[in-house]
C-alpha cells in the first residue's frame, strides 16, 4: 500500500523537542510539522482559571525532519510556551507514514 506524504503547504510549522539526557533537556528543532494550538481553561468560578491549552502535531516521516521516534512524557517547546507529551500515535502502511501527536501546556507564555 503507497501513502502519499502530506502536502508541504500544511507543513510548515516547527517546534523544539526536549529530551532528558543526564539530568539536563537536550533540545532538538523539529521542522516541517504541522502544529495546530488550541486555547482552552476551565475552572471560572475560581479566583484562577486552569491553562488547558494544548497543541496536536503531525509529523510526516517523509518531508519532516530530522527523523525522530515521540513518546509521552517527551516535552516540547512551541512559542514559548511549554507542553507534555499525553499521547502519540504512527500511522503505517508498508512503514511508518506519519506520527500524530497530542500535548498539554505545562508553562510558558504564547508569543
């Protein structure tokens, strides 16, 4: 079965990648990603409302680089803002085609 990438116009987004290595985050800038941001809170009756924010990224094992497996727990860098990765998924054909991942906000401002 041939899949075809996704389409550069919705791939032009980047982000950086943390990873822990020895006590520190070792930062990778991931390009040609499609990143879509939702702003959400909750909590309003109280004297402050919980951040929900959260983005959803596609990455294409064709056109996306460089080449990198995601996990949950993995952090990400977006607009200065910071997110956790809840959960990752690889869509497959013959080979891994794409890699689709959601992430929460954990702190950060959105510039």
């Amino acid at each position: 079965m041939n899949i075809k990438p996704i389409p550069d116009i919705l791939l032009g987004d980047s982000f950086t990648l943390l990873t822990p290595v020895s006590g520190k985050w070792n930062e990778t800038k991931i390009n040609n990603v499609r990143v879509e941001r939702t702003e959400a809170v909750s909590g309003y009756s109280s004297q402050k409302a919980h951040d929900n924010t959260s983005i959803t990224v596609w990455f294409d094992y064709a056109r996306s680089s460089p080449k990198v497996k995601f996990s949950a727990g993995m952090r990400v860098s977006y607009h200065g803002e910071s997110y956790e990765i809840m959960e990752s998924r690889d869509y497959f054909a013959d080979a891994p085609h794409h890699c689709k991942f959601k992430a929460r906000k954990i702190g950060g401002e959105y510039k």
